[in-house]
C-alpha cells in the first residue's frame, strides 16, 4: 500500500507484543507508546494490527487508496503538501505523499493503515527486535529502510472517520510526575533511600533504547545487590551498582539480576515512553490497586469512545 520514502532517527514493525513467550526466553515487545498504538488501530477500525512506530521524520508515498491514521506527541503533518492533523482517520489515494515532522527529536509516532501492514509472524508477533534477529519486514529483525514497500491486509471497503477527543487524548509534557507502584524488591530500600527515590529529580539520559531507559540524578543504595536472576516486568526499575535507576521498557531482557525496587505503572508508561533525553523526571508512589484501577478506567473510556 505504501512505500518508504524517507526515514529520520528508525522505523519499526510493531504490534501488541511477542506474549506469552517469555519463558522461552524472547521479550515481549510491543509499542513503547501503548495507548498511542492501540488509538493509532482503532481509528483504522481494528484492535490490533501492525503498525510503523518511528522515531523523527517520515515520508511515505502510497500505492493504493486506504485510510491511515497518525498518533503520537505534536507533530506537522502534510499529505500532498496540505496541513492534517493527527489523532484521526486520514483517507488516502494512489499516489499521495504524506510527510511527518515531529516538534521535538526522539518522540514515538505510529502509521497505522486500514486493515493493518502484512508482516511475517515469528513467535507470535510481527514485532521487530533486532538484537533477536526477529520480527519486522523480512521477519529477520531488520528495522525498515527508505526504499521498503509494504502492503495492506484485507480492508473494509468502507470505514467510519473518527477522530481522537480532546478529552481522551494524551497530553505529553517534557517535564513529567511519574507513578511507581512499590516492587520486588522495595523493602531492600531504606525508608530515607525510598523518600530520595520520590524527592529527587532524574534526568533521561541518552542511554536509552526500546530496551531500556537509564536516568541520571540522586543515586539510590540497596540494602543487597545479590540477586538471582528473576522475569523483568514491563516498566520495573533496576536500581544497579552505580545507584542510577534503569527502566525497563517493551525489549527488555526476560531476566535481569539487579534489584527491582518499583515499576512504573501502566496508566503512565505511555507518557514516561515519549520522553527524550534531557526531560526531567519525578516518581510519586501510587498503590497498586489503584494504578490498576486508573488504567482501566482509561481503557473503559476508549471502548465508549469506540463503541459510541
């Protein structure tokens, strides 16, 4: 349906995770930006179909008529030269140009396309993880380059034009309170050592990848660093020997050794996902239940929206 015309900082294949593989010892996957991606597909009238995340600019030209949709952080948007906007169903002919330019260098977009992208699955998922050699066009690992051409599944000959309300949509901001649920291993913390980890500003450094974002700021001590590797959850932080938090992100290793003191609860991920190096970052704790509940209030408020 489209081919790659021009690529920024990366592109990938992604969808909603290599689940229920961990124990074979391949990561989950899946977007950085969950709710971005899962909006991205239902404004294309599907819960879960592969879609492109990229980071910077993209340009794609397309070879048949569909409907796209476009989500992700401020970003200008132009199809043929003309101004669209994001959050919405974007119909699309033969020989249309569209053109993303992010505001700010590092954010996650997703390119959704009516009916999803055809990609080999592997090990359940079209996801693409390099380091794995898995996923992705070719189902090698390989991220996709200018040149690629990719086509749609079956589509709906006809497709409902939503857009994304205002109050639905997220709001992402440089400088961001981040909720962590107490984890694993919390109470290696100290009492002073957890109130540091609340109280203190960190800085995204640019160690970070779709394996893991490293921050900078007040280093954190443990009571222990002695630990047999344990399954990683999504969003846990490490807190390794230089004291610096690590969070796990959608590639992250199935085990890890280092203690995991808290994760970064769902109803926020998206949000810590689209930061770039330079943000500043504060947790507050937040009690699991109501992490749990907060999250699916917000996925209850996207079926109304969907089903309304």
């Amino acid at each position: 349906m489209l081919t790659i015309d021009e690529i920024g900082l990366a592109a990938y294949l992604v969808d909603s995770g290599r689940r229920g593989q961990l124990h074979l010892g391949f990561c989950q996957a899946g977007p950085l930006d969950p709710l971005a991606f899962k909006l991205a597909n239902l404004l294309c009238n599907q819960p879960d179909g592969v879609a492109i995340e990229f980071l910077g600019p993209l340009t794609c030209t397309f070879t048949a008529p569909g409907c796209i949709s476009i989500t992700g952080p401020a970003a200008t948007i132009t199809l043929d030269g003309t101004a669209q906007s994001g959050w919405k169903t974007l119909p699309v002919d033969a020989g249309q140009c569209v053109q993303i330019e992010p505001a700010r260098l590092g954010t996650k977009h997703y390119l959704a396309v009516s009916g999803g992208i055809q990609a080999p699955v592997v090990m359940g998922s079209a996801c693409t993880v390099r380091r794995e050699n898995l996923g992705g066009l070719q189902g090698n690992g390989d991220t996709l380059k200018q040149g690629d051409t990719l086509a749609q599944n079956n589509a709906e000959p006809t497709l409902k034009m939503r857009s994304v309300p205002d109050w639905l949509m997220p709001h992402y901001q440089s400088n961001i309170r981040i909720a962590l649920v107490p984890g694993y291993q919390h109470d290696w913390l100290s009492p002073l050592q957890w109130r540091r980890l609340l109280n203190s500003d960190y800085t995204l450094t640019s160690q970070m990848d779709r394996m893991g974002y490293r921050l900078s700021g007040t280093p954190i001590t443990t009571r222990q660093q002695a630990l047999y590797s344990e399954a990683v959850a999504l969003g846990a932080i490490q807190i390794p020997p230089d004291g610096q938090p690590i969070v796990m992100m959608a590639d992250r290793q199935s085990l890890g050794g280092y203690p995991k003191v808290g994760t970064v609860a769902r109803c926020d991920l998206n949000h810590f996902a689209q930061c770039v190096p330079g943000d500043k970052i504060t947790f507050f704790q937040l009690d699991a239940d109501d992490a749990r509940s907060k999250w699916l209030l917000t996925l209850s408020a996207i079926t109304r929206w969907y089903q309304g």
